[in-house]
C-alpha cells in the first residue's frame, strides 16, 4: 500500500513537473499567422469603414474583396493600389463601383504586407502572403 501510494505521488509529480515544463516554453507563431493576426488589426482601424468586416464592400461604392482579380491576382498592383489609392471607375461582375481610395503611404510596409496578407487569405479568399520585401521593392520604385 505505500509503494503504490508513493508511486501516485511520484507519477503526480512528474506530470506536473512536465505540464509546467509546457506552459513556460515560448509558443511560436508561423509568420503567416502573425502577419494575419497584426493584419486583421489594421484592417479593422483603417479598410473596415469602406469595404466593411466582411469584406463585400458597398454596392455601386467601394468594391468587395471578395475573389476579385485586384485582390487574388498581381501583388504589385494591389501593393501599388494600397500606397497610391485609386481613382478609377472599376467593373466587378458586373457591377460599377466609383469611389475614390486614399492612398496609404503612411503605413509601413510591414502594415501594408500585414493587411494585404490578411485579405488574400480572408473572406474566403485563399491567395499567397505578401511579403514586407514586396512592398519595399514597389515602394522604392516609385521614388
């Protein structure tokens, strides 16, 4: 009777010893993850008003970002779109929209790589992440 006792104690023990162990190691998020996470948060301060938390934008307004050709397709373009706005009149199935989008040169490009990761891979869209480098690259070339 004491040896098992003692056994439960011991075996007790070391699952706390090991579970202790668990929570104190640092957990590490891929930078996908990451990049969503700070992305989703400067969408919410700043595209949110325009193209709303679903991502459907306003009709005949501000365009959806759902599986659209801007969003899903060249980055250099959506990256350009984001530090110069747009001004142009757009056609998505079918639908005009006409609203003017600010441009963002005030974000970093680690903003602009964050929140455009963000809607690629959100609202059902499933597009590859954009790189800070990316952003850098067009932001360089227009100077």
């Amino acid at each position: 009777m004491k040896y098992s006792f003692l056994s439960i104690i011991i075996l007790v023990s070391i699952f706390t010893a090991g579970v202790q162990a668990q929570a104190k190691k640092p957990i590490h998020h891929t930078g996908s993850v990451t990049s969503m996470a700070r992305g989703k948060i400067v969408y919410g301060k700043i595209c949110i008003a325009c193209h709303m938390a679903d991502g459907n934008g306003v009709p005949m307004m501000n365009p959806p970002l759902i599986n659209t050709t801007y969003v899903l397709g060249d980055k250099t373009k959506l990256i350009t779109i984001v530090l110069n706005g747009f001004k142009e009149d757009v056609e998505i199935n079918g639908q005009t929209y006409s609203n003017v989008m600010t441009p963002h040169k005030d974000l970093t490009d680690q903003q602009i790589a964050d929140v455009l990761t963000y809607v690629r891979k959100s609202f059902g869209n499933k597009a590859s992440s954009v790189k800070t480098s990316e952003v850098k690259k067009v932001r360089d070339s227009a100077k």
